[in-house]
C-alpha cells in the first residue's frame, strides 16, 4: 500500500437522538445519528412516527375531515 494516502482510522464516538452513546472505530473522531438500535422500532417492538416536516400531523388532518 503507498504510504500517506490512506485517512486515519481511529475511536470515533456515536451519539443518537435519544442520547445513547458508544464508541466505534471510523475515519470521523465522532457521529451523530437519528436513529439508533437502542430507539428503532424493529429492535425495541415499540411503534415510534418519526415526523418531519409536519407530514403525519397533516395526514392526520386530512384524513379525520374526510371520516367526519
């Protein structure tokens, strides 16, 4: 392999939105997620709508005029 082309791999530490923390090794000293196994619905069981942009609050609304 030539030498110096190659980043550095070293501890990165991975922080998710619910505030689980671990360490990893990554090419980037830390990673932020939104998701993580400790909240994911297929890991947890537990349903969990993650909302952006308003989209399931105006399904919602959309939906409960048309039922009435």
């Amino acid at each position: 392999m030539k030498e110096g082309i190659h980043p550095v791999y070293a501890t990165a530490k991975v922080v998710c939105a619910c505030g689980n923390t671990f360490e990893t090794r990554s090419t980037h000293d830390s990673i932020h997620l939104d998701i993580c196994s400790n909240c994911h619905p297929f890991y947890t069981g537990k349903q969990k709508l993650i909302d952006t942009a308003g989209r399931v609050e105006r399904f919602r609304q959309k939906y409960q005029k048309a039922a009435s």
